[in-house]
C-alpha cells in the first residue's frame, strides 16, 4: 500500500514538472495571472464625520542634514515633497473629498537606525492618514511596506526601482516607476542588439548604506549573461566619492565597448569626467538615477553623449504633461524633475482612489488595484497583479547640456522568448 502511495505521488508530481512552462521566463511572480487580492473586510472608518482627509507623505528631509543625509538626498526630498504637494492644492482647488480638504502629512526618513520605522508608525497610528506616499528608494519602501501592510493602510512607492519590493505579492503596494529588472532589459535590449556591442563593463555604486547600485547592476548583470554578453569587468565605488581614479585605471586595462553606470548621479557625473579627462572613449550608458540635473552639473560638458533610461520626457505634447510643467515652474522657479513628477502622479492616483472609494482604506486599495490608462505627465499608467508599473521605456541622450529623447523604447511586451 506504502509503495502504491508513493508511485502516485511520483506520477503526480513527474506530470506535474511536464507541463506547459510558465509563460514569462523573467521573475517568477510575474507568472501570476491575477491582480493581487485583499481578502480582509473593507469597514469604512468615520466618513462623515472625518474634517479633513490626511495623506501622508514618506520621503528625505527638504534640507540637508550634517552626517545624516546629502544635499543629493534632500534635492530628491524636496522634488517629491513639491509634486505631491502640487496634487494635493489642485485637488483641494477642485473641492476635495466632498468639500473636505486634503492634508499633506510629511514624516521623513532621514536619521539613526529605526527613525524611519518610527516615524512611519507614526504616520500611520498617529496622523491616521487615509493612504501613504513613498519612498525615493527601496530601504525605505520597504518599511513603508511593512508597516501599512500590518496596519492595512494603500502605499504607493513613486520613484523606488527596487524589484524586490513588488516580488512578495503584498496588496497593499503599488509602484509608479518601472523596476530596475524592467530598465536592465531595456539597457540590454538597446546595447547588444541595436547598438551591437559585445564587450561591455560595468559601473556601479556599492556603498554599506545603499544598495540601489548593487541591486541594478545586479539585474543587469544577470540579463547580459542571458543574452551571451557577459560582463568585461564591474567595479564600484562609494558614496560621497571624489576621486575615480582606480575605477578609470580598470576601465583603460580592461577596454570594454562600453560602460553601464547604475549608481547616484553626483558620483557617477564625476566618474564620467573623470573617464573623459583621461582619453577613454567609450558609449556611456545609466540607470534612470542619471536623468536629473545633478548628474549633468556633476559631468559638465562631459556628461555629452551619455544615453540613459529616460523615465518623464517634459516635452509630451499632451495638456495634462505641459499644464504641470507650467504650473510646477511658476509655483517653485525651476522646472520638475522626475522624482517630483512620479510624486505628482502617485498622489494623483490615491486622490483618485479616494474620491472614487470613499474613505475606506481597502477600497481605496482595490481602486488602486485595478488601474488601467490612468492619465499621467509619466505617460499613460498601468499596474499588473504585482502592483507593478506596465509601460515601455525610452531613452535619452544629453546633447547641448540637456536630456534628449533618442525616440527608441522598449517594453515587457516586446521581449524576446
């Protein structure tokens, strides 16, 4: 009997790993063919008597902080305070949430270990805010992440690439910027098949207090071996790094084609002049980090010819992308960037969720869920059943000191088998 039980086990499982494969060859998860539910109840909490409706906003400080955050950090802070800040007034200008106003609530990240936790409980039990945006990054994403989840409260991550975040189908997350397994392939697609290179190298940012350099040069470094390009070389380098020397010295020895930089633009705008000033020639490529300003101040005239994933092109004709732009430049004097524009369409996605919910958090959520074309100055925004952003990516070129779009994008959709 023993031995007939077993034999059917082995025949179960033997049919089980015949079957069809799975119909994505990339992550896992992404298998999934469902929108990730929220079986729990959906109880709403005081809608008629709540004066004001508190969103809360998870993100760096607005100024630098010595020995705590960088003046990198705070520009990025105070792009995605501004944006969000931006919805909100439009939405409170067009009545609120039936006559109530929208609230802002920031709590910041930067700090000693724990802060961020701290303060995102806070943001959560204390202000009791109706949903969550943020953060830049993927640490801090996934705290927020953890937190709403126990408390059951929408987050929605606009500038975070980290592809982990997304990778746990967990409901109550939603993120506005492709990943960084999306702009690998992206980078990968356009470097060896329409660029033609082989031998390409790696640059990256590999700091004890940030793993966003590690975790995309990661991917693409997995996707360059998929495709029969492994990488040359890879080497990284540190926060706060003025000096590129060493990595410019393994870049001469080894002599890639070309060069993919994952990392923060102030170090990475320095290592391309570095690289330059020293004769090196080679096509320079970047992660969506390097599309800010910081990066061509740090470059220079250098940072000429440097092709990066272009992630918010300010130059879409339609009226939302150029009414924003507008009133963004007059509000604040400088034009957005795009931490400020993912900002300005999370916040917009959860206003929507709410006016169409009601102040009732997992409706809120399954609206989220559920959003498809919804219009953003981003493009067009999309999410699958992970809460992952769907949309193709273009790249730009800097020509005349300015990001330029290439006209050349590449999406899930257009894959190779």
């Amino acid at each position: 009997m023993k031995a007939l039980s077993l034999g059917l086990i082995i025949f179960l499982w033997g049919t089980t790993l015949a079957g069809p494969p799975l119909p994505y060859k990339g992550q896992v998860y992404r298998s999934l063919p469902d929108t990730v539910r929220f079986p729990g109840p959906r109880k709403a909490r005081g809608d008629t008597s709540v004066r004001e409706v508190r969103v809360g906003l998870f993100g760096p400080s607005l100024k630098p902080k010595p020995g705590i955050s960088t003046s990198q950090t705070a520009r990025m802070g105070l792009s995605l305070f501004r944006g969000a800040k931006l919805a909100l007034d439009e939405a409170n200008e067009e009545g609120g949430y039936k006559g109530r106003p929208f609230v802002l609530v920031h709590r910041q990240v930067d700090g000693p270990w724990g802060i961020a936790s701290r303060e995102m409980v806070r943001l959560v039990y204390e202000d009791e805010v109706w949903a969550v945006l943020g953060s830049v990054d993927g640490p801090n994403s996934h705290i927020a992440e953890q937190i709403c989840t126990k408390a059951w409260v929408p987050v929605v991550t606009p500038t975070a690439t980290d592809p982990s975040l997304t990778q746990v189908n967990d409901p109550w997350l939603f993120r506005c910027i492709p990943t960084d397994e999306d702009q690998a392939a992206t980078l990968a697609e356009y470097i060896f098949h329409v660029k033609g290179y082989t031998k390409v190298g790696g640059v990256f940012l590999d700091d004890d207090n940030e793993n966003y350099g590690r975790i995309g040069m990661g991917e693409f470094e997995r996707t360059a071996r998929r495709m029969g390009h492994p990488l040359t070389m890879k080497v990284g380098f540190r926060l706060g790094q003025k000096d590129f020397s060493d990595q410019v010295e393994l870049v001469t020895k080894d002599g890639p084609e070309a060069l993919v930089i994952w990392g923060t633009p102030e170090e990475s705008g320095r290592f391309v002049r570095e690289l330059r000033e020293a004769g090196l020639k080679q096509d320079v490529f970047g992660s969506s980090a390097l599309a800010v300003p910081t990066f061509l101040e740090a470059a220079g005239r250098w940072a000429e010819g440097v092709t990066v994933v272009y992630p918010y092109d300010p130059s879409r004709p339609d009226s939302l992308t150029q009414q924003f732009n507008r009133r963004f430049t007059e509000r604040y004097g400088e034009p957005p960037d795009f931490y400020a524009a993912y900002a300005y369409d999370g916040m917009r996605m959860i206003i929507y969720a709410i006016r169409k919910a009601g102040l009732n958090q997992g409706r809120i959520r399954d609206v989220l869920a559920g959003i498809r074309g919804f219009p953003g100055v981003t493009g067009p925004i999309t999410l699958d059943g992970s809460g992952n952003r769907v949309t193709p990516l273009k790249l730009a070129v800097v020509r005349g000191g300015r990001f330029v779009d290439t006209g050349w994008s590449w999406g899930r959709s257009h894959r190779r088998p």
